[in-house]
C-alpha cells in the first residue's frame, strides 16, 4: 500500500501506547500501577449522566448544526464570557467531538505549508503532529524548569518571523503542570498584535488550579479577536469519554471552522451536548471536591518524588501531572520508561514523548488514588536501586 507522504508526518499520543502496552502485561498476570493516562479517575458527576440519559429517552439522538446546538453554543458564551471576563456571542463557539478537533481545524484553516507555527516543547504532542501533518513549520518554543516550565518571552521574541501565522500556549500546562504568570501572557498579547499573529489558547485544565486564579490572554484589549480559546467537558467533568469539547473565536472564523466539522465529523452528538448544558450550568460542588483531591495528590506525589535518590521534581501549579528531573539516573527517558513498566509494574511516559526538550524528564500522572500513587513510587524508588 503506498501512502500519502503527510501520513509519515503524522505522529500521535504515547499515553495511549503506554496504555495499550501496560494492559497487555496485565492480561498476562502483571500487576500495573497506571500512571500514565491523562484522563481524571473520577466518575462524571451524577447530574451530568442523568441529564444524558433524559436527552436519550427524549429524542436527542439525530443531527444537529454543525457548529452544535444553539442552546448549548448559548450556555458556553455565557460561561466564557463570565469566566474570561469578555463579551462572547453564541455564533463565536463551536461545539466539536473532544477539543483536539480545534486543534486540528484552526492549524489546518490559519496556516499554509511552509508557514510557521510556534509551540510549547516540552508540549502535548498533537500541536507538532497537526503542524507537521498539514505542511506548516513546527517551530518549538522550550520550557525550561529554571523557569517554572513558563516559556521564556524574550525567546519567543526571537522566534517570531513574518511568517509566524500561530502562537500555541497551554495553561495550565501538559505534561508539567507550569502556569503562564499574567505578566508573559501581556508580552504574548503584545506580541501578537504588533505581529498580527493568532494565539490559540489551549484552556482544557483552567479549572484545575492550586495557587492563584486563570487569567486568558483573550482577556487581553483587541486580543479577543486574534485569539482562539480551546477548552472542554473532559478534565473538568471527568467527561472524557463523552468526546465533548469547544472553540471560541473571532465569527468569521468560527463559520469557517463549522464548514470543516461538516466535512469531517458532521456535527457533535447531540446528547452529550445537552449533558454538557448540565455540566455548566448546574451544580459545581463536585469539581471543587476533585480539584482538593487532586491538590492533596499532588502533594504526596511532589514529597514522594523528591525522597527518591536521583530524582527532583518542581511543584506544579496545575493541571494533573509532574514532570519530574531524572537525569541524574544517567539513563534516557525512553529506556527509563520501559524499564519502570517492565521491572516495576508501574506505567508512566518519557518526557521525549512531549518534545526533543522533555529529555532528562519523566511524566506522571497524580489522576490515581493516594494508595496507587504511594505503591508507585515505593516501586520507583526500589526498582531504580538495581540501576547503578
């Protein structure tokens, strides 16, 4: 079969492969401690799944507008625009199956081939594979932990060139858990005006804070019209096997975003859509109750880690994850992680699977209970001593 040149462009989400791998030592016996998925363990709140369930047995179940039902695009502007502290109308959303299909989309709709796209590296590995799959140039920005894995703007200054079309931050941020201070998102917004640049503003964990609040660069004067927010049901709801997520852009984008839904998934089921108007606008006592939860592991996960011989690890602000240091191990991360899975039985990724940057770091997942998180690391700790 000889395929298109773009498929050997494509590359995809180690998380999944790691995933796949680990259950295969666990049909054969082996005892796994899952680290490695990025998904809460959570169950979706009760409310949500009721809601659900009721639009099922009312007839939710045929085609809706491509750019999502009205009401539900009505219920995210008033979300966004209270949260973001801007003026959001319904025909600036688009409702899509998971967020990842924004990603895709608006690289696809605001870059040509050979333009350029600056992105987080260490970064979520899609922004790089979309990049690279529609002929654009990846050009990654490096988070360094120095600097609280924040990018650094005098680089991104740098980086820009007239042909920079897109700028992708992610806050709080994977694979590290880093926070963009307010202070980096005005140099951004700055940046981005005088440059005519777009921002696309990956705010899938804005509700998954510790320390101080969310700030938007869409917040930013005139950046509401240059930046497209990402953001979604999944993290926030423990809704990811919903497939439920959302644009918010500038109106004649969004039309144009809409046309390529309808000439990919059609529209988004239209069910869950009225499940995620429940999600938004009824109760949110159980989201603080997961994000203290998540707080307390991350906390017992930091301690563990820095316990460790060998390992270092930053406290993150965000998010579900550590990115731990491990070069003092001497091994590459890739091999590290292997050898965890094998001889440890607990499943984690190695930084590279985020970037060329994430050399030196490992990723761990803290969506796990403090029982499963303390038998990973006393599995760490006693499979890295047979490492000399």
């Amino acid at each position: 079969m000889k395929l298109a040149e773009k498929m050997f462009r494509l590359g995809t989400e180690t998380a999944f492969e790691v995933l796949a791998r680990a259950k295969q030592l666990e049909a054969k016996g082996k005892d796994i401690v899952h680290l490695e998925i990025g998904e809460p363990d959570f169950i979706t709140p009760r409310n949500i799944i009721d809601a659900g369930i009721k639009a099922l047995n009312e007839g939710y179940t045929h085609y809706n507008p491509s750019a999502g039902l009205p009401e539900f695009r009505e219920v995210i502007a008033k979300e966004v625009s209270k949260t973001r502290n801007i003026d959001v109308n319904p025909d600036q959303v688009v409702v899509t199956p998971g967020a990842k299909p924004i990603m895709f989309f608006c690289i696809m709709a605001l870059a040509n081939e050979g333009e350029e796209i600056i992105y987080p590296n260490p970064g979520f590995p899609i922004y790089e594979s979309v990049i690279n799959f529609i002929g654009a140039k990846a050009v990654p920005i490096q988070l360094r932990e120095e600097n609280d894995f924040r990018l650094d703007t005098d680089e991104l200054k740098k980086l820009v060139t007239e042909r920079t079309r897109m700028i992708i931050i992610n806050s709080p941020q994977n694979p590290t858990g880093g926070i963009l201070t307010r202070d980096d998102l005005k140099v951004i917004a700055d940046i981005a005006l005088s440059k005519d640049i777009f921002v696309l503003s990956d705010e899938i964990y804005s509700r998954i804070i510790y320390e101080g609040d969310h700030h938007s660069i869409s917040s930013f004067p005139g950046m509401q019209e240059r930046t497209i927010i990402l953001d979604g049901m999944s993290k926030t709801y423990a809704m990811t096997g919903w497939r439920l997520g959302y644009g918010v852009m500038r109106e004649d984008l969004a039309v144009r975003i809409a046309k390529l839904q309808t000439n990919s998934n059609s529209c988004t089921a239209t069910f869950t859509q009225m499940a995620g108007i429940e999600a938004l606008t009824g109760p949110q006592d159980e989201v603080a109750g997961m994000v203290e939860k998540f707080k307390e592991r991350r906390d017992v996960i930091v301690e563990g880690l820095n316990h460790i011989p060998r390992i270092s690890c930053k406290t993150p602000k965000g998010a579900f994850y550590v990115f731990p240091n491990v070069k003092e191990i001497g091994w590459e991360v890739r091999k590290l992680s292997d050898f965890l899975l094998n001889e440890a039985g607990v499943a984690i990724l190695f930084g590279t699977s985020f970037g060329k940057y994430g050399e030196g770091y490992i990723r761990i997942s803290y969506a796990n209970s403090v029982e499963n998180i303390k038998k990973g690391l006393s599995r760490i700790e006693k499979a890295l001593q047979k490492i000399k």
